[in-house]
C-alpha cells in the first residue's frame, strides 16, 4: 500500500490568471482599478516591522472594531478571516453538516461546489431561469443548507430583499449564507435581517469595494451565536490567520467611509457608461450591480475568438465554461481611460 | 429541528495569551525577543499600497523561490502557509484519510488532537517515558500516519536524526510529518530526508526563529508529489492565502541569512545562561534544543505559585494542564535583560 491512497484527492478550483505582462488591461478577476484609501499608504509608510516578532491578537479586535462601528453591529456579530474564501469555506466547515445536500445555483461563485466537495458536503445546484434569475421556490424543499451569491456571480444578476427574505424564512432549520461579495457596488444588503433571523450570516469582502485583494481579508456578520460556532472552527485549525498588516490596514480602510464612497460611486459610474456602450456594440447582458458585466455578443463572431483577439490588444477578460455561459465573457470594471480602451478595441475587433 | 444540530462542534484550541501590558515580558509563547531583519523594516518603509487592490499571486513565487534558494531546494518541493498551523492543518486534511488511527505523542505540540477532532481523524496519543524521550517502538505499528514535533513542544527534548529516520521507515505507507518549528535554534533537521523518503513532510515556520510571527508565515518542504497533493487541496479552499506583505517581507526575511545566524544564535547564548542559572535555583528540566526551557522546580513551592508570582511581577511565562506536566512552566527565551530579570525575581519569590 501506497500513501497515496489516504490522499484526499480534489480536482482544485482554477483562480483568473495574475500574469505579469507590463500595460495589461487586466478586467478578468473583478479587482478595484483604484488604489486603497490614501490613509492606508501612509499607515504603512509609517509601520514599525518590530511588532512582527509577535503574534497578532487572535480574536483581531482592531478589525472586528472597526468593521461593528461602521456597520453598527456588536463585535460579537462579526467574523473576520483571510479574504472571503477564507470565510465562506470555515462557514461551509462549520454549518453544513447534514446528510441532506446544501443547495446553491448551478451558475454562482465557482468555489461553492469546489469547498462542498473538498470538506465531503453533499450538495445540488439548482438551475438558473435562462435569463440567469434565481426561482425561489427551488430553495424551499429539504435541505442541509443554502448559499447565495447576491449580487450572483458572474451574471451580476441581483435577487430582491423580499425574495431572499422569502429563502431565509422557508430555510429555519439550516444556516443560509448570503455571500455579499459585490454589494457594495450598488446592489442592496440584507445584512439588517440578521436581527430577525439567526440562520442567516451575510459574507463579504474588501477585495472588490475596500480596493485591498492583496491584503485578503474578508467578513461574516451574523448573530453571536453563529459567529461563536465559526469562531470555534475557526480556532481549531488556525488561531492566528489575520496578519497584523492585514489587522491595522483593514481596519483603516473600513473607516474611511468618504474614499470608500467616491470609488464605489466611480466604479458605478463607469459600469453604467460600460453598459451603454457595449449595448451600442451588440452585446447582451443582465442588468449588474456589481463592478463587472457579463455580456454576450450577438453579432456573428465568438465570444473565445472576441476574447482572444483582446488578449493580443493586452486586455484580459475572464471566460467561464459550460453549456449555459459559454457565450458570455465577464467583463470587470476598470478606470475610465482603461474601458474606453477598451471600448474602442472592441469596436476595432467587431467592425 | 434547529440549525444547530449540523454544527461541527468542537473543542477549541487556547492559544497562549497576548496581554496588552506596558513592560511586561512575556516569555508565554515562544516568540523572539529580536525585531525581524532590518531590512524588513527597509522594504516596509518604501512599501506601496498601490498593488494592494490586485489579487497577491496564487503560486507565492516570491516566497517560494526564495526558500528554495536558501535551503538548496526545487520550488516545486516547497509549500507556504498562514503560519506553520496553516500548513500543518492542510497536510493533516491532505494526507489523513485513513480508518487508522493516525499517532503523535500524549504530549506535544497541543494542536494535533484538535486538527485530528476538527477533521474527523481517528488518532491515538503514544504515551512519552518519563523523561519525556520518545519510545520510537510506539510508532512501528499500522497507523494511518505519524506526526512528530522535533524538538518536541513543549518539552524541547530532540530525537535523533536516526531514530527519526527509522520511524519514517518503518512508515512508507503513510505520510510522516516532521514539525520542526524550533529546529533553527540548535536543533538538527531531517529535511535532507526527502531525498530519500517520499512520505516525508518537513514542516517550518517563521514564528520563532525569523522574528515573523505577526506576519503569519509557514512553509513545508518535500517531494513534489506530496507538495503538489497540499496544492490541490489549498486550491480548493482558498487560493490566496498569503497577501502581499508576507510574501514580500517573508522573502526578504529568507534572504537575510546573517540576521538569522546572528539573532538564533544569541537565543542559544541566553538560553544557555538561563539554563545554567535556573539549575542553580534549584529547577530541572530536559535539554532544550529550542527557544524555550521546560522546567520544574524541585522544592516546595508549587509551579502555579510560582508562575502566579512571576505574573504580580509582570513576566508571564505558559502553563499546561495535565499530569504529566502539571509541576512544569514553559519559560521562552527572552533578551539578556528581561532573563537577567526573570532570574533575579525568581530568586526573590523562592528565596
């Protein structure tokens, strides 16, 4: 007998590639095209590495503090982990373990299927309408729990508060995850329904609105007693995953309210102006409220040859495959100057 | 039914506590008295935040690499983690399916039996001798793996190369992992091992002996396929584990061999001194190959006596439970000035 046969094997999640190709375009992982609030580079310009030698505070209430005052929760209310990968993925650990399969969209965040296969949960993807919406009466039978993406990726596509609302009720008996990934962007929270319902924990990160993937951190709100079982779990397997940077920086940028604003409110601006002009160009695409578009192009060239002849112009998109989104490319939302770049490409490649 | 009845309880681990105290020496977690390398702070100081909004590459090249070069390695042989916890986590979840128990010592490194009861690991705690050596006869049975901390935690008593070797032997059939977490402070590894054994995982950090435990920073070094089967399976629970200051930081911290060899050398120096003075106070203990000193008074005072009136002094040093070990503190090494301290007011208490 091998090792090799106690291996646990996995066919592993592929992330959107991070080449390192000078005066990319790069709109393929959803990434802010503006830096961190101002207030973070000078924090860290003014960072003394000699605290490093110890470890940073496991319960991260630098972060947590600062996340429960701009949010007006309780810190006991509030999960902080590395991105949040980090803290869907302790959440799946933690809550989904029941012999019933958790339900999730057949097209969503493409780690759910990846996370429930790795930590053995059963699971069912339920089909989106072909205009990528999600039918709320798939997600009232028996289940081992639920996860949305809301705003859902790729599509974009937002489900209403009453909708969601309606999943969370039918669903008391299982934890529902509301994975909050691209609200920030214009789309609208149920995280004030956490009062009402303690099955449900609202996930969200600060690598697409906070501007600050390269810090990885992520967020759960909850009720305290969901937020203690994650904790627990969490303590289990690493007491120490928030890097001090990560502590001190984040919680900077979540106070900074105002830079948080204007770049949200820029990104919104260039997607609505994005929108328009791809319209004008013939694509289709769901009506988003995040910072990027997942668009189809209905004239006669395909979406893998629209998508090739950009990466030659230096601009990278992310291509997803599957029957049911294998026209669509998703499109992240870049600088002004980039998407008109961008724009102008397009109209060069399809004329 | 309630969502409660599907929650992964556990037990968690208590990590050692982190006090906020004006000139308190804290010698409870086996930190480093010594600031990482100076240019650490130098590449902190010009760091800028403008590459924070992108995702940190996937692979940790930077850091990767760098471990390759200095320990004479393939970059394919070496994998990097959230601390040495994070990288163990991953290889116990990787390697440790099997219906056999998998064995550690009763007492060492106070984690494994809660990575075994997080991750649903039968395991099975082989009982130390007395003098806290290891009977390697304990581990020649079947078992579904073996991990072993060298030098042990936290009675910093080594094993030698060869009786390490003929537990990694005697166990080809399964994953043999090698936590050497305080193996830079005089201790001898085994890493050169891998060459020979494929189910060898040699597991490091930079907690201790590279100043860096605020940064979160571990690695494992072996053969490539055991590496790529922990890259599968990090994959597919969070692809960016490590943000842009650990890998840089991390990097340059590898590179600076001199800071290294200068600042574990002092703590052998300290260690050395405490141990001869300690003995003269009336304590014993094992030789200790690490940054810490596991001692026992011998007369009457109690060690929570002891260690209460340390604390009313502000020096906090780390107690476990158990039978075994229940008379020991765990005294980390500090500076020359904080051990001359701790000496003197432990002269005082037990005078």
């Amino acid at each position: 007998m091998s090792w090799e046969e106690n291996v646990r094997k996995v066919v592993p999640y592929v992330p959107g590639e991070q080449p390192k190709i000078d005066n990319l375009i790069k709109i393929n992982t959803n990434e802010n095209p503006y830096p961190p609030s101002p207030k973070v580079q000078k924090a860290l310009s003014e960072y003394s590495s000699d605290d490093f030698r110890k470890y940073p505070d496991p319960t991260c209430a630098e972060l947590v503090d600062a996340l429960a005052t701009v949010y007006s929760r309780k810190s006991s209310e509030i999960f902080v982990g590395v991105g949040s990968d980090d803290v869907l993925a302790t959440a799946f650990l933690t809550f989904f373990n029941s012999d019933k399969p958790i339900l999730f969209p057949d097209i969503t965040y493409s780690f759910y299927d990846v996370w429930a296969n790795v930590y053995r949960i059963p699971f069912k993807q339920m089909p989106l309408r072909a205009d990528f919406s999600i039918d709320i009466n798939d997600y009232m039978g028996e289940n081992g729990g639920v996860v949305i993406a809301n705003p859902n990726a790729p599509t974009g596509l937002e489900l209403s508060t009453e909708f969601v609302e309606k999943i969370i009720e039918a669903n008391r008996d299982v934890v529902v995850i509301v994975d909050e990934a691209y609200v920030d962007f214009g789309g609208k929270s149920v995280v004030d329904l956490i009062d009402k319902y303690d099955n449900l924990l609202v996930v969200r990160t600060f690598s697409k609105s906070r501007s600050l993937a390269g810090l990885r951190i992520g967020y759960a709100i909850g009720c305290e007693k969901l937020i203690k079982y994650m904790l627990d779990v969490k303590y289990s397997i690493n007491s120490y995953t928030m890097n001090m940077p990560s502590l001190k920086l984040g919680a900077i940028a979540a106070y900074d309210k105002e830079y948080f604003e204007l770049t949200t409110k820029k990104v919104i601006e260039t997607r609505e102006w994005t929108k328009k002009e791809l319209k004008d160009l013939g694509f289709s695409f769901a009506d988003s409220h995040t910072n990027f578009i997942f668009a189809k192009y209905n004239g006669e060239m395909s979406r893998d040859e629209i998508a090739s002849k950009l990466r030659e112009r230096k601009i990278i998109v992310r291509c997803f495959n599957g029957d049911k989104v294998k026209d669509y490319m998703r499109i992240s939302i870049g600088t002004d100057e980039e998407m008109q770049t961008v724009i102008k490409e397009l109209k060069d490649i399809l004329k």
